[in-house]
C-alpha cells in the first residue's frame, strides 16, 4: 500500500465578492488571485459541478479544484470552490490520482454560516490507489490527444456534459512524464473563455465562436487513448525515462511514434531513428534518448527489435548523423575502436556512411588515439577497411607502413607522403621490416616514388652478421622489387657496393644483362671470387654468375692487370662449368656478349677464344699463360703434349703460338 501523501486545501466563495475563505497554508497575494480567477465561473449547462487543475503560480504547488453552484447561498449565482493543493514533486512523482476527486466536498451552510469552515483550515492525507476506469466509454480522447500533443496552441473540445471528460482529463495527466504533468493546466466550463498559454486543454458545454479540436485521427493519438483505458507498463516507463528532457508537451507524440516504431516486429526500428533525428536535431536535445537508442547496448527500456540491432549498424545512423549527437556522451571514438579493432571486416553500412570530414579534428584525434592507444593494439582489416581513417592511423605510427595490407589497401601517394615525413629511424624501421617480411609490393611502390631507396635496401640486406640464406632471400625480394621499379631508374649508389654481401645482392638482384653489376669495381668483383666466398655452401648457379661477373667486369676494365688477373682466376672454374648443359643461362647470356664471336654450340672454345684475344692483347708471359693452359685440365694436358711436338717440328711457328694455335683449334 502506497504512503499517504499530505494534501492542502483551501476554500473559495461568495463573501461580499468571491474570495479565499479558509485554508491550511499561506499564500501569497497572486497565488490567491489565480486561484480565485480559476475558481469563479459560470453555471448555465447540464453539469452542475466543474473542474479545473493547473499549477499555482509562485509556489511550489499544484491546485485541483472542484467548483458546484452555491445553491441557498446569500448571492444568486454564487459558487463554492474546495482547492486540493498537492506538493509538485509528489505530483510528478505520482503514478495515479485515483482517490483525489473523492476529497472533494462542499461546505455545511447553516443560514449564512458556513458551519465547518475550520475544517479547511487543516490538511489532509490521501492514499493514492489506481482508478478502475480512466476514461469514460462515451468519451472518445484521441482526436483531442492528437490536437493536444500535435500544437503548441491550448486545445478547446466541446462535451456535454462537461463532467464525463473529467476521468479523461485525470488519465490524460497522469500519463506523462513527472516534468510535463507538473506544468500542465487543465479545465472543465460551460462556455468558452478567452484561452491563453496558462490552460492546454479546456472542456466546454457551449462552444460559442471560439475554434474547437479539428485534428484528424492519428496513428500515435490512437495508441495514447488506448493507453489510458489500458496502462503499459513499458510504454510508460519509456516515456517516463525520456520525456524528462523535453522542452513541451508535443514531445509526447515523438516519443510515442518512436516507441512504436520500435516495437514494431516488422522492422528493426530505422524509422525511429530517423524520428528522433529530425525531431531533436541538436546534439543537447533528447541526449538520454538518443543515448538509449544509439548507444553502446540499448537497455530493457527500448522495446522490439531494436535491442537486437548490431553495433555497426547503431554506429552507423551515428556517424551518419555525428553533428546531431553528443560525441563523448555516445563514446563514439571508443566504439568505433572497438568495430575497427575486430577481426572481422565491418559491415559495408558502416563502411560507406562514415566519413572523416563529418568528425571535427579533435574528433578524429579522440578516434585515433583511441585505436593506437591500446595495449594489445594490432592493425586490423577493419580499420584498412575505411581507407580514410587507416591513413590518419598510419600517420600516427608509419611503423605501420611495414605491414603489408596497408599498401594493398590504403592510397600509395598518401601512404609515401606519410613515409617521407618520417623520421630517419622510423623509415630505416620501416624498410628493415617490410624486407623481412617480403613485402615486394609496399617496398616496390617506396622505390618507385624515390628510386635512390632501392640501394638504401640492399645496404640493409647486407647485414654482415646476417646468414648467408638471409642475404639470398633478401636478394630475391630486392630483384622482384627491381622488376616492378626497373633498372633503369636506378641512380648511381651514394656508394660503390663493396662489401660482400652487397655485392652478392647485387649480383643475384637483377638480370646480370642489365649491367647493375657495374655499379661496382672489377677489383671488388674478383676479391670476392678469389676470397672464396662461401662457394661450397651455395648453389652452383650462383658461383657461375660470380665468376661470369668476375670475368666480365676484369674484359670491360681498362686495367691490364685487372684484365689479366680475371682470366687467371676465373678460367678454369668456367671452362669446367661450360661443359654442363645446365651450365645457368643468366651467366652465359653475360659471358657470349663479352666473349669473341665462336661457335655456339662450344662454350668452352669460345671461352678459351676470349682467352686468346687477351693474351694477345695484353703480351701476356709465358708463365701466365701456361697457368692459363694448365686451368684447362685435361684440355690442358693435350695442349702441352701438342707444344712439346712443336717444337720438334719445323715448323715456322713459335712455342707461344703454337700453343695457342692449338688452344683454340683454329
């Protein structure tokens, strides 16, 4: 049982004048003056008793007042008015004014005595108990809901007799919210009265020449007459929860549609969204609302479908719409890192209607920093997903740009714009990890934007602490690179490759026919050979271009004894490899364009051809070229036995030529 609520009362009659008789607390002057205006009226109609309720001005009180004709009274058309004063916390705290209209009661006359005047000079308690029948069945409340709730004008409805619409009215009020019930003003008459912003709704007997309720039926208006005959619960406890933030009372139908809309099964409750965001279009309107609605998880407080919604779809009409919400009252950036965070790719919804130009910078900044500030941060597809902010996040860590998937998805002009305007380190990080990772299409769109970063590459790839694998598998990345880049877009190296491991990247990192290998000196090319490079532990196609670059940068030298010294050290490892049929292709493409014109068929002779020609070139010693003869093994060996025979001969020929002669077969 609810607690009983303490309820003032006054008393208003005829006294030379109507004016206040009796009452158990003070007013001052101009709430007794409203309250006497309110109280005094007119009785020409069937109803012999009238009603008005309306706040009282300058307190801190809400008046219901019950008004009958003061029949045997000292004046003809004298009235009596018993005002029932409620505090107006408890009034908007209370659920129903059933029982109120039974504290009503007129006052005892003796003659021209009124004999239990002291009686209203005392409060009294009031159990509230819910009322059995709201409205009468013969009053029909929606089109005046639909006036009342759809105007900001006082709303005037003729009945006859007025006293059927007071359950009505009682019903009307309890239904809204604590804020719009402590505010409303409400009247039964027999005529109409000059209206004003001070009554919303007034009931009249006689409607003379003032306009009446003209509203046609409304969907939301049926639904509220309906919810005063039958109470729902959650409907009211929406209402109840929201309608607090309202400015009128035309909140109410806003409310009522988008309550509908919600719990409408057959959609998932866009058009209440879209309600409530042409209705309260600023981001201070409404903001418990649209919290609930477009928040995080709405509560047991939205009905249908709608608690069911996805996240993403939630966020979307946010962001859609951001200028119309509070952005940290939503946690928007927090949500939207959370989405962009998963694994998961994010719905296309959510994709195509979020875009950065609608968020503010310091917006933007609360989304970013939101993403990267977390400790298990990690670049998701569903941030590379929105090419937009996956750009701003990159930016705020280019570390990022090592990842693969960011040049598959994001821009590659904003992506090395972001590069070059990183530090030193971060870049050197960058390149370091994306060569690792075999990244060939981020490293190739960084090199093809400055080509000068390809030998930057190869300097890291030639880590002289890095195993010999690694500097294999570096060489094979850096050549897809190269291919997507192009040679010929190289510039010269800010330095001569010289160590040995950039120069076997060198070596391996590109067609050895496009001549990068002359980017470095023939002295290094045959200190690496002659060093012996790890040859045993490598493939041997590798050591045949070794030693064909070897040989060829000691041809194209301008150097004797470079020149000389590339034969000497190359000839024999070559001789013997020409033999294979499997003799790498790379390699003999390099050797045929350097070597003199021969048969094609015999790689060796044309070997040992070039071999000639520089000995005669260069007046090779006798020492020299017999250790030339020698490297050619087996070949050799026939050679010296041909040499030993020519000298016993009488031939004309010297032993020199004779055995090179006898060198090349011609």
């Amino acid at each position: 049982m609810s607690s009983p609520v303490e309820v003032h009362q006054a008393l208003f009659g005829y006294d030379r004048g109507h004016r206040f008789l009796a009452g158990s607390v003070s007013l001052e002057p101009d709430a007794v003056r409203a309250l006497r205006t309110a109280s005094d009226m007119s009785f020409e109609g069937k109803s012999d008793e009238y009603l008005t309720v309306m706040p009282v001005p300058g307190t801190r009180f809400h008046a219901f007042i019950r008004t009958w004709l003061a029949q045997d009274w000292v004046r003809v058309g004298s009235v009596w008015s018993h005002v029932l004063l409620l505090d107006s916390v408890a009034v908007g705290r209370l659920s129903s004014f059933g029982g109120l209209p039974e504290l009503f009661r007129q006052p005892h006359v003796s003659g021209t005595t009124i004999s239990d005047l002291d009686s209203y000079r005392d409060s009294v308690p009031w159990r509230p108990a819910p009322r059995r029948h709201a409205t009468s069945r013969a009053v029909d409340a929606a089109p005046l809901l639909g006036e009342l709730y759809g105007s900001v004008s006082a709303v005037r409805s003729v009945g006859s007799p007025a006293s059927q619409w007071e359950s009505a009215l009682l019903a009307i009020h309890e239904q809204q919210w604590p804020r719009l019930r402590r505010s409303f003003a409400y009247r039964t008459r027999y005529r109409a009265s000059d209206l004003n912003a001070s009554v919303d709704i007034e009931i009249v007997e006689r409607p003379g020449s003032a306009p009446l309720v003209s509203r046609g039926e409304e969907g939301w208006a049926r639904f509220l007459s309906a919810d005063l005959q039958r109470p729902d619960a959650a409907f009211r406890t929406f209402i109840t929860s929201y309608g607090a933030e309202g400015t009128s009372r035309q909140d109410m139908r806003v409310l009522t549609e988008a309550y509908e809309a919600l719990s409408d099964s057959s959609q998932v409750g866009e058009a209440a969204a879209d309600l409530i965001l042409a209705s309260y279009p600023r981001p201070d309107q409404m903001r418990g609302l649209k919290r609930e609605v477009f928040g995080r998880e709405p509560s047991e407080k939205t009905p249908g479908r709608w608690r069911r919604v996805s996240e993403e779809t939630r966020l979307s009409f946010v962001l859609r719409h951001i200028n119309q919400f509070d952005f940290d009252e939503l946690e928007v950036a927090r949500r939207l890192a959370d989405v962009l965070s998963s694994e998961r790719p994010i719905q296309q919804d959510l994709a195509e209607t979020f875009s950065i130009v609608d968020l503010s910078p310091s917006q933007l900044d609360a989304v970013v920093s939101e993403v990267v500030g977390r400790s298990n941060f990690a670049l998701s597809d569903g941030a590379l997903q929105h090419e937009e902010l996956g750009l701003l996040i990159v930016a705020r860590q280019p570390e990022l740009l090592a990842d693969g998937r960011v040049w598959e998805a994001l821009d590659a002009d904003s992506l090395l714009a972001i590069f070059d305007e990183s530090g030193e380190n971060a870049q050197r990080q960058v390149l370091e990890t994306m060569l690792a990772a075999r990244d060939v299409e981020g490293l190739a769109a960084l090199c093809s934007a400055a080509p000068a970063r390809w030998w930057v590459l190869v300097a890291q790839a030639a880590d002289p602490s890095a195993p010999m694998w690694s500097i294999f598998a570096h060489a094979e990345t850096l050549r897809l690179v190269l291919d997507r880049v192009g040679p010929a877009s190289l510039p010269e190296p800010p330095r001569r490759p010289k160590s040995q491991g950039e120069l076997i990247i060198v070596l391996l990192a590109a067609e050895l026919t496009a001549g990068l290998w002359r980017r470095a000196l023939a002295s290094d090319w045959l200190r690496v050979w002659t060093d012996g490079w790890p040859l045993a532990t490598s493939p041997e196609w590798i050591s045949e271009r070794l030693a064909s670059v070897a040989l060829v940068s000691g041809i194209v030298s301008k150097q004797p004894n470079h020149r000389t010294r590339a034969w000497l050290s190359t000839f024999g490892f070559l001789h013997e490899a020409l033999k294979a049929s499997g003799f790498d292709d790379e390699a003999w493409r390099l050797l045929r364009n350097a070597l003199p014109a021969g048969p094609e068929w015999d790689r060796c002779r044309r070997l040992r051809i070039g071999a000639v020609s520089e000995i005669k070139r260069d007046d090779w010693q006798v020492e020299s070229v017999r250790r030339l003869v020698r490297d050619a093994r087996e070949f050799g060996l026939e050679i010296d036995r041909g040499a030993i025979n020519a000298k016993k001969s009488k031939k004309r020929r010297t032993w020199l030529e004779e055995i090179l002669h006898l060198f090349t077969g011609s």
